[in-house]
C-alpha cells in the first residue's frame, strides 16, 4: 500500500507543477517585448506569445527610394524581439522542462 501513497502524492506535485507552469506561461505570454534596429530607428515591440503589438519607425529612415532598407530594419527589429521572447522563455520555463525526461 505504501506505493500508492507515493504515487498519488507525486500525481498531485505534477498537478502542482503543472498549474505552476500554466501560471508562469500565461504571465510570459502578456509580457512586452522589444527588439530595435540601427540604433532604435525601427522599434517592434511583441508579446511574449510572439504577437506583434505595435512596430515605431522614425522619419529620417523612411527613403522612398529604398523601401528595401526599410524593410531589412522591420526584419531585423522583429526578429531581435522574438529572440529577446525566445531567451525569456528559456529562462523562465526552463525550470520546468529541465527535469522531465523527453524535454
């Protein structure tokens, strides 16, 4: 009998964990990140469930002429958030899936 006192005691810390984890998700998700290029002339801030809120763009980079640089500095502005939302994710729901095998 004394294993089915282990085993409903480790269901409910896995129950734990996982209402701790849906918890910590879900406070990721609305978190604002913010990725920048070419010294903050194109700013994108993204939620951390990799929603795209708002994009800022400054007059002196806007060049009729070369909506290609334009367009490379969204690029890289977005992608930078995503990374900044892709290291936040590591770092806080790591905790959780370091442990479980199959992670």
């Amino acid at each position: 009998m004394r294993g089915m006192g282990n085993m409903q005691g480790m269901m409910k810390q896995m129950q734990k964990m996982q209402k701790e984890m849906a918890k910590t998700q879900e406070a990721l998700n609305e978190k604002e990140f913010i990725g920048t290029a070419s010294g903050d002339l194109v700013r994108v801030t993204v939620t951390g469930d990799r929603k795209m809120k708002s994009i800022s763009i400054k007059p002196e980079v806007v060049d009729p002429e070369d909506i290609e640089i334009l367009e490379d500095l969204i690029v890289l502005a977005t992608n930078a958030a995503l990374a900044n939302v892709e290291a936040e994710t590591e770092a806080t729901m790591g905790k959780y899936t370091k442990n479980i095998p199959g992670m």
